[in-house]
C-alpha cells in the first residue's frame, strides 16, 4: 500500500510537470530540491516532506490540492467515501480533503498520521490566516515557531500558519487529527 501510494504520487507530478512542459531540472530549480531528489519523488522512493511537497506543487504553479486523487467534487456535499485523498511517501500520513473545492474561506482536512511519522525534518508554513489543529485520536507533538506543544485525544492547537511549524506522532499508534484552516490553501 505504501509503495503504491508512493508510485501515485510521483506518477502524477511526473505527469503534471510534463503537460506543462517542464523539465525536471527546471522544476527542480524551482521547488530548491535537487534534480535527483525530483527524480526519485517522481519515481516514488524518496519521501519529501511537507514543506518539499509545497515548493514543488508551487513549481508547478498548481495548488497543493492538486495533489489528490480521487473525483472532485462539484456541489456541497462530500461523502465519506468521495474524499479526496493524498498519501503522503513511505506511509508517513494520509490527508482526506473534507470540504468541497467550493469553500473559500475554509478548509478542513482529515489527516491520520502512522506511528513514528510526521510531517518531516524541515518546518514548512504557508499562507492561510488561521490554522487550528483537533487531535481526534492519538497523540501529536506540534511544533510551532520553535515552541513544541503535545497535544492528546481532544485537544486543540490554533497556530499561525505563516510560522513555520511541523508535527510528529511519536507513539506506536496512528493518530488521527483534524486541519481547520481559513481561507482555504490547498
């Protein structure tokens, strides 16, 4: 499962990039990773973090959103099954798009994050005003700015989403939490 998703990913920015007509030294140029490490997401054996993930999707001039797969959703309405879904490389975590691409102003998403993982060694932040973090099951350790906070099953972290943060599940099961952002960014 993991190698799959691993192979999902990179086949679809290997895909992205060449209908643009991009070639990978310059993607790579853009997104500041190496032309190897490109290569290797492409080929679905490196594991980028979240930061690395944003730059290239913003290399590609596409939203991150654009990483998903699965049917987009044209009304209200998304049913459990219908989410879109992106996995993130070597089973690190799995986010699942709760609200529809017609919210401006807000975005949820579900994200369930493997024992061990998180969201990589680099910080990333992004543009959104608000971001508040729901620990739904598990446990999760959130950095933000430099100053850590653990946060456990039925607490809440709001953050600025400009700082530069990450998150770790140091325990030996998934944890499950929820992404509140506005406006929406990906």
């Amino acid at each position: 499962m993991k190698d799959e998703a691993d192979r999902e990913l990179g086949n679809r920015i290997r895909e992205m990039r060449r209908d643009k007509g991009i070639t990978l030294s310059e993607a790579a140029k853009a997104a500041d990773v190496s032309e190897s490490f490109l290569s290797q997401v492409e080929r679905g054996i490196a594991n980028p973090s979240v930061a690395s993930l944003r730059r290239i999707a913003d290399a590609l001039n596409e939203p991150v959103a654009s990483l998903f797969v699965g049917k987009e959703s044209e009304g209200m309405l998304i049913r459990a099954g219908e989410r879109r879904r992106m996995a993130h490389p070597r089973g690190a975590y799995e986010d699942f798009l709760l609200t529809p691409p017609t919210a401006r102003k807000l975005q949820i998403i579900q994200t369930v994050i493997g024992p061990g993982r998180g969201s990589g060694d680099e910080p990333y932040a992004h543009n959104a005003d608000e971001e508040c973090v729901i620990v739904l099951n598990g446990r999760l350790d959130v950095t933000v700015g430099g100053t850590s906070h653990r946060l456990e099953s039925g607490d809440s972290l709001l953050i600025d989403p400009r700082q530069e943060h990450s998150f770790h599940n140091f325990t030996e099961e998934p944890t499950v939490v929820l992404w509140a952002m506005s406006p929406s960014v990906y």
